[in-house]
C-alpha cells in the first residue's frame, strides 16, 4: 500500500465497504451534506468504493438524488472498481475513512486497508471498532452513530492537518508491524508457544 498524501485542496472522505443502508452509508452521506454547509469544508468530496448488491440499487439513487438536489453531485465520486490495485489508487485519494455500519465489525478490513496507506480512519462505538482503533493509535471513536456525531468528529481531524497526519503516521506504522501478514503469523505462533505445554520432545 502506497501512502496517501492526505490531500487538503480538496479534503476527500472515503467509504470502502459494500454501498448499502446497512453498513451506515446513509448515515456518511448526511454527514457529508452537514459538512459542506460548513463554509471551512465547502470543498469537500466523498469517494466510495465497494460495489453493491440489486437491493442496493434504490437506496443509492436515493442518496445521489439528494445530494444532487443540494448542488453536490460533482463532489461525489463512485470507484466502480475495486480489485486491490484499484483500492490502492482509492486509499491514496483519501483525506480520512468512515464506514459508519450500526451493528459494527469485528475486525473491519477496511480499516487496516486505510491504515496501511496512511489514511486515519473516523468509527462508531460499536462492534469491534473502539478495539481497533485503541489497538493502532489511527483514528478517532464517535458516539453515538448520527450523521451530527460523524461529522463533528471529522470536521474536528479535517479542522487540524497536523493531528490528522499524526493519526494516519501511527496508525500506518501499527498496522504494518501488528496486522501485516508476516506480523500476524508471529502472534500466531507465540499464541501456539504460550498454549501448547513443552514436552522436551523433537
């Protein structure tokens, strides 16, 4: 994964997940459409990427009409594909990530895959997500999950460059060494060590 340069002129928020109600999309839309009413973000874009399924086809009409009803529909972006090289050139787009879903994650890829390129990440209270972020030190926890909670905590990373650069670095720097695959299969096997009893056999 490549570094973001977490770009300002515009700032860009990001959503890497299937676009649907389910996973908090409306919720990220609204969120966006507050944050362009605040004359600080009236530059701002979304990008998003994930594909969707038939059921989802309404929903995201839905959302792209309102946004179009507000003037906003040349600031949103949809990365219609989204195989590993396309989600690279998608990460390095990004200012900050949110997939805002109400049930949570338990692990939620999405996050390490932003992390990894740098790109800190905005999550609800719920699910695993707290536990992730505290884990890697690359983003921030919002409650409760509304569209207001969303975008005060992104206008509070977007309204300080330094800090956003400063979560994304340690963030990059945690997924790298703790979630890499290499990383991963280390932990693995100091958990099998710490379990597995030492017989002195060969």
């Amino acid at each position: 994964y490549r570094r973001s340069p977490l770009p300002f002129d515009p700032p860009v928020v990001g959503y890497l997940c299937r676009m649907s109600e389910y996973f908090g999309l409306g919720i990220l839309f609204d969120a966006f459409l507050r944050l362009k009413r605040d004359s600080r973000f009236k530059y701002l874009r979304l990008h998003l990427a994930g594909g969707s399924s038939g059921e989802d086809k309404k929903f995201i009409r839905q959302m792209l009409g309102n946004v179009s009803r507000h003037g906003f529909e040349n600031d949103v972006r949809i990365f219609r594909r989204f195989d590993k090289a396309n989600r690279i050139e998608f990460l390095e787009s990004l200012t900050l990530l949110s997939v805002p879903a109400p049930a949570g994650e338990a692990f939620g890829a999405f996050q390490a895959e932003a992390l990894a390129a740098g790109v800190p990440v905005v999550q609800p209270d719920a699910g695993g997500f707290p536990e992730f972020v505290a884990a890697t030190g690359g983003g921030v926890i919002y409650r409760p999950n509304t569209d207001e909670a969303l975008a005060h905590a992104s206008a509070s990373l977007l309204a300080e460059p330094d800090r956003l650069r400063e979560l994304g670095a340690r963030g990059r720097e945690a997924v790298l060494e703790k979630y890499s695959l290499n990383g991963m299969t280390e932990s693995m096997i100091g958990l099998y060590r710490m379990l597995t009893p030492e017989t002195g056999e060969s």
